[in-house]
C-alpha cells in the first residue's frame, strides 16, 4: 500500500502543476496577471506531497536530502532574483518555486535525468524567449536601421535590438500590453531617453497617458517613431519548458554539451 501512494505521488504532482501552469496560462495571456491564491496552496500542497514523498523512500540518504536542498533554494532563488532585477512578475517566480518544490531532482522516479529537474524547466522555458529576441535583433538590423538612435551606449543599444521594435505612436497607443523603451521627457524642452528593459510590475497605461499629454500640447504628433517592448506571456514559455522538460528529460542538453566538448 506505502509503495503505490509513493509511485502514484508524483504523477499528482505533475497534474497539479499542469493545471495550475495551464490556468495561469489563460489568466496571463489575457490580463497579464494572475491571483497569488492559487500559487499559494499550489505550493503547499507539492511541498506536504514532495515531504510525503521522500519521506517513504527508503533510500534516502544524508547526500539525497543535500542535494534536494541545494536545487530547491539554488532554482528558487534564481527566479526570485530575476524577479527583483524586474525582468519577470511575481507569476512567474512563483510558478519556477511551484516546479521547484514539486520535483527538486526529478518529476518522477523513471525520468534518468543528470541535471536537476528546476534546472531544465529553466533552461527550456528560455528557448522561445531567445529565438524571439534573435529574431527581433535580426529584424531590426534589417528593416529599422534608420530608426536605431545614435550616441546611446552599447549596453543600451543592444538589449534595444533585441528586446524592442520602433512603431508609430498612434499603433502604440492602440496596443494593450506594450512598453516602452523610448522615454519622452519634457521639461524646458523635449528630451528623448532610452532604457534598455521595463519593470515588468510597472504600469503601462501611466506611459501612455503621458504620451496623449505631449500630443496634445503638440511636442510630439501620432505619426512620431517610439521605441516599445511586448510584455509577452512568460507563463506560457514556463508551461512549455515544463512539458518539453519532462518529455525529452536533459537528453537535448547533453547531447549539446557532448557536441561542444567534442
């Protein structure tokens, strides 16, 4: 009986996490938000199940439960500083601790992975965020050359290429989750400043209301350039990273890693 509720353990765990993942999902792609409650007693409940879990296993050593502890507050951590830098929400962390505690070393006991599980989702909910800011650096240096601004820095400039597209004010304004990375400063006169990302947290709508305004006082017109980054659904990559994570396992990762040291 304690052998088939440890086998049956993980696989609810995985359904806990699927389901919460795909909800979020919905909720991000929609509103950009999702409510901390479900987070909450997600992670609870894969933690009291992880708890339950290894505690069954006979196998368990003092180097198990080291290594278990490592890649919690290692894959935790990372998110959260991630978080606090502004690059990701609050959902997002959030759902990297759900993975997190629901498997520290592996989804389930079949899986022959190397490289901790929170790793992996890490590394493959990256993939489509990469490919996407490549594409866009591409893009840019193809078809906006005359619109990238000259006497900023190289550290500006860059995470610009990849990370933003120039548009005309009047689409931007049209555009519901956008924000952007050319800053209009009026004081005396119109100063234009760039940033190379946005907080995640911050509110778009307050850039957009302060556009209207310079409009209006003609400073700018709806035809001007603006710089402007999506705020694009990190969820969904997340979800994706878990699922391609526990299909293909770290085979993907290995054999890059084979091929490089070759």
């Amino acid at each position: 009986m304690i052998s088939s509720i440890e086998h049956i353990i993980p696989y609810i765990k995985i359904a806990l996490v699927l389901s919460i993942l795909s909800y979020a999902t919905i909720l991000d792609i929609k509103y950009r938000e999702t409510p901390l409650k479900p987070w909450i007693i997600s992670i609870l409940i894969a933690s009291i199940l992880t708890t339950v879990e290894y505690s069954m296993k006979p196998s368990l050593t003092l180097q198990v439960i080291a290594l278990i502890l490592f890649s919690i507050v290692i894959s935790t951590a990372i998110p959260w500083i991630i978080y606090i830098i502004g690059l990701i929400g609050g959902a997002d962390a959030l759902a990297y601790t759900l993975i997190t505690v629901s498997a520290p070393i592996r989804p389930y006991p079949a899986m022959e992975n190397i490289i901790p599980f929170p790793f992996l989702v890490l590394i493959y909910s990256n993939i489509v965020p990469v490919i996407i800011a490549l594409i866009m650096l591409i893009y840019n240096l193809s078809f906006n050359k005359k619109y990238i601004p000259k006497g900023i820095s190289l550290k500006t400039k860059i995470p610009l290429l990849i990370n933003g597209i120039p548009v005309k004010i009047n689409t931007y304004l049209k555009i519901k989750f956008a924000y952007p990375l050319q800053i209009f400063e009026k004081n005396h006169k119109l100063k234009i400043r760039y940033r190379s990302t946005f907080d995640i947290e911050e509110d778009p709508e307050i850039h957009k209301k302060r556009i209207r305004e310079l409009i209006n006082e003609g400073v700018i017109t709806q035809e001007d350039k603006i710089w402007i980054s999506y705020g694009l659904p990190f969820v969904l990559f997340i979800l994706i990273g878990y699922i391609t994570a526990l299909i293909i396992s770290d085979s993907f990762i290995i054999m890059i890693l084979l091929r490089i040291l070759r």
